[in-house]
C-alpha cells in the first residue's frame, strides 16, 4: 500500500465519520477478561449509537477499548473510530469530565 493509498483510506474513513448517524440504534459487543471465546464477551443493545459510544468510552474505558466493537446498520466501529466518534464536534450528549490528576 502507497502512501496515496493510505490518504484515500483516512479521508473514506473521515467521510463516513462526517456523515455517522448518532441516533440509530447500536449494538456493542466486548471482551471480558483476558483472552478471547465466546463465553468472554458482552453484549449490549442500545436505542442510539451516541449511547453505545457513550458507554464504550465512560463504561467499558480504555484498558477494554480494544476489545470492543460496535455494530450499526451500515458501520462496524473498532476502538480508534469510537473514540474520535466520542471526540467529534457532532457528538450529542455530554461527554464525562476528565479526570485530574490528583
């Protein structure tokens, strides 16, 4: 793979980005614990994608970020597009406060 062909891969993903649909229902699957079967992951359904986001980054947090996916009508979102989904401007409900540092 070029390096043009990595910027046509960031902007397709940028563009999907752009135009996410926040309000259609989700489904979020995570990984428990180490290692990986089927008796390992967690399964939640939730009405808006804002939700499964929300609670991806809030609940689940980064140390299981990876090991989680949420599904969409048309999307498949891995760890690095939920969290910039979480960051983006048009991202609908409010965001947890970062933690200071103590």
């Amino acid at each position: 793979m070029t390096a043009e062909d990595v910027k046509g891969v960031e902007r397709s993903h940028m563009d999907r980005m752009e135009q996410f649909n926040f309000d259609g229902p989700a489904e979020l699957y995570s990984a428990v614990g180490k290692g990986f079967s089927r008796r390992s992951m967690s399964f939640k359904r939730f009405a808006s994608s804002a939700e499964a986001i929300q609670y991806a980054v809030e609940v689940v947090g980064s140390e299981k970020l990876w090991g989680t996916v949420i599904e969409t009508e048309t999307q498949r979102l891995e760890a690095a597009q939920i969290r910039a989904l979480y960051q983006h401007a048009d991202y609908p409900l409010r965001r947890l406060a970062p933690k200071s540092a103590s």
